[in-house]
C-alpha cells in the first residue's frame, strides 16, 4: 500500500475512534510513524486528507446506492441495501457526528457534499 493510502486509512480510523476535531496531522504521522514532513509531502493539511476521505465516501455511495430500474424490490434487495447503508455510516461515522462544522470550514467540500 502508497503511504498517501496508509495516511488516508489511518486517518479515518483515527478520525473514526477520536473523532475529527481531536486528532491533528501530527498524531496521524506519529501513529504511522513517519515524519510530519513525509505526510505534508502528500497533503497539505487535514482538510486536504478529509477530501481524500471524502472522495472514498463517494465511491461508497457510488457503488452501493444504484438505482434498482431493472430489478424486483423485494426483502433480499432490501436487505442488501440497508446492509450497505449501514457499513457506510459506520465506516465514515466520523463525518456524520461533525458534519456541519467539516463543511463550515471547507466551501470546496460542502460544494461537493
């Protein structure tokens, strides 16, 4: 794996257990252990990690919240679809319990939100 893919990784488990507002760019550098200049090299700041993390949400919604045109809604279907909603709140918790104030902060990513 990249180190730009271990940071975005160990940032949103960081994120994830700490939450968003606790954890800086320093502690993600030491829980990885690499240098803050290593991770500066690859982000400039937290917002830039959090749009990477954003982008891999995207592609979560993206992948598990298609259209059902040609299928039977029925209870599998369902199931399935609730499974994949709930994995992708769990997964990205971090952003649902401080939305407001990460896209406060960040007008590209509201836009993109």
């Amino acid at each position: 794996m990249k180190t730009r893919d271990k940071i975005v990784q160990a940032s949103l488990e960081l994120f994830n257990e700490h939450g968003e507002r606790a954890i800086t760019t320093n502690h993600i550098a030491a829980h990885l252990n690499i240098s803050p200049g290593n991770l500066y090299y690859h982000f400039r700041n937290k917002e830039d990690i959090i749009r990477s993390i954003f982008s891999l949400y995207e592609q979560h919604l993206e992948s598990g919240f298609q259209p059902y045109i040609d299928k039977e809604v029925d209870v599998d279907l369902l199931i399935g679809y609730f499974d994949a909603m709930f994995y992708t709140l769990w997964q990205f918790r971090f952003m649902y319990a401080n939305l407001a104030d990460i896209l406060s902060r960040d007008e590209t990513l509201k836009n993109r939100y």
